[in-house]
C-alpha cells in the first residue's frame, strides 16, 4: 500500500465522517460530502472494491438527497404561503447567525445559524405582510420542512454509508 493510497483512505473516512454528521447538522454537507469520500476511498484502493456502478447509486442518492432538501424546505415554506423574500432573509440569517457564534465551535455555528434563520425568516416576513402571526406561521413551516429535510438526508446518509460498508468490506 502506497503513501498516496493511505491519504486517500484517510480523506475518504474523513470526508464520510463529516458528510454523515452533515445529515444531522445543518451546516456541514451531508450525503454529497459521503459520496466524495466514497470517491477518494474507491480511488485509493484503485476502484477495485468499489467501482463505478456503486458510485454511480451513491451519485444518484446524493442528488436526491439535495432535491429532496430544496423541495421540504423551499417548496413547503412556499405551499404555506412563505415570500421568497422571507426565504432568503431565512437563508441570509442563517449566514450571519452561524458567523456570529463562530467563537463557540460547532455548537455555537449551528445554534447561530439555526436562531439566525428563524429570526431573518419573521422579521422579512413581518415586513412583508405587516402581521406577526403571519410571521409566526412561516417560521413555522420552515422549520416543519427543514426538520423534514434533516431526516430524509439522515434517511439517505445511512443508506450511503450502508452501501459503502457493504461494497468495501463484504
């Protein structure tokens, strides 16, 4: 075994690693991050355990995870009547929560990001309408997608990394 195969390995495992806590934390990549570690991985061991059929599937369930993720948290918010300016004051106040508690590693990031959202979310959204329970209701189906999209890229990361174990060791 090469040193350049080592390296893949190590990144491989690790890219895993974060793209399976991505499932579950809302600010790393989840299922896409699996598959590039899967990629680093196949390439270290010269695709001989895991090939392009594999990788292919782990592709395709990384994209699905992502659409899946546009369509609970966007599509839904936007069945609830959500503004798309409410979304991206959502999306804009994840970006400055999450900077904001950056001095607290990891938890800090997403208890910023996570109190950021939902703050941008109702204060445009108030905005927009003029009606704190209009505000109060966005907030709501965001967060009722975003929870649904948070457990249907739990879902797919655990089918990934099933898949994964599977060709790899078996």
């Amino acid at each position: 075994m090469t040193a350049t195969s080592l390296l893949l390995y190590f990144l491989g495992y690790a890219a895993i690693v974060v793209g399976f806590m991505g499932s579950i934390l809302p600010v790393l990549p989840g299922p896409p991050m699996i598959w590039l570690g899967a990629l680093l991985w196949a390439w270290g061991n010269d695709f001989e355990k895991i090939g392009w059929p594999t990788l292919t599937l782990l592709g395709i369930l990384a994209l699905v995870s992502l659409g899946l993720n546009f369509v609970f948290t966007t599509s839904l918010s936007r069945r609830a009547g959500v503004s798309w300016r409410a979304i991206g004051g959502a999306l804009l106040g994840a970006f400055v929560g999450g900077l904001m508690l950056t001095a607290i590693p990891l938890i800090g990031t997403l208890i910023g990001a996570l109190v950021g959202a939902v703050v941008g979310m109702w204060v445009v959204e108030y905005l927009v309408r003029q009606n704190g329970q209009a505000a109060t209701n966005a907030v709501r189906a965001y967060l009722s997608g975003a929870t649904l999209s948070a457990a249907t890229q739990f879902v797919v990361a655990c089918l990934m990394l099933s898949i994964f174990v599977w060709q790899a060791f078996f």
